[in-house]
C-alpha cells in the first residue's frame, strides 16, 4: 500500500470514532437528564419533611464537602451552618 493510502484510512478511522463519541456524547446526555430531580414544590415539600434534625449535619448520600457547597448555594436557610 502507498503512504497515502495508508493515511487516508487512519484518518478515516480516526473521523469515525470522533463521530461515534460525538453521537454517544450527544444521546447520552439527554438520556442522563431524565432521572434528574424536577424542582418542583412537591419535590421541594419532600426535601423539608426529610431533612434531619439538625440541618447542618451532612445528610446520607453528601460527602461533608459536598453538604457545605450545597449549603453554601441557600444561605438564607443554613446561614447558622456556614
């Protein structure tokens, strides 16, 4: 086989895989979107009943890290946790 041959079929490998990840990136991402949390009152009403005594202690499912930057993004209610 030629040099150039031999290049035009690894960029069109290469051209092929980048347009499968592309398409995979594309599609999966919509697909993750559908179990995300809706922010509804309902949903919000939820979160409330649930939340533990004290609100400043890191919830199941939170890293300690994550917890504070959670409550960093309400600081109206856990203005006494941060």
């Amino acid at each position: 086989m030629k040099t150039e041959n031999i290049l035009i079929i690894v960029l069109t490998v290469i051209a092929g895989f980048g347009l499968l990840w592309s398409g995979y990136s594309f599609y999966g991402a919509k697909e993750s979107k559908i179990y995300e949390i809706q922010n509804t009152q309902e949903n919000y009403n939820k979160a409330l009943e649930s939340e533990l005594t004290d609100k400043c202690a890191t919830p199941e499912g939170y890293t300690d890290e994550s917890w504070a930057e959670h409550m960093s993004h309400h600081p109206d209610r856990y203005e006494e946790c941060l």
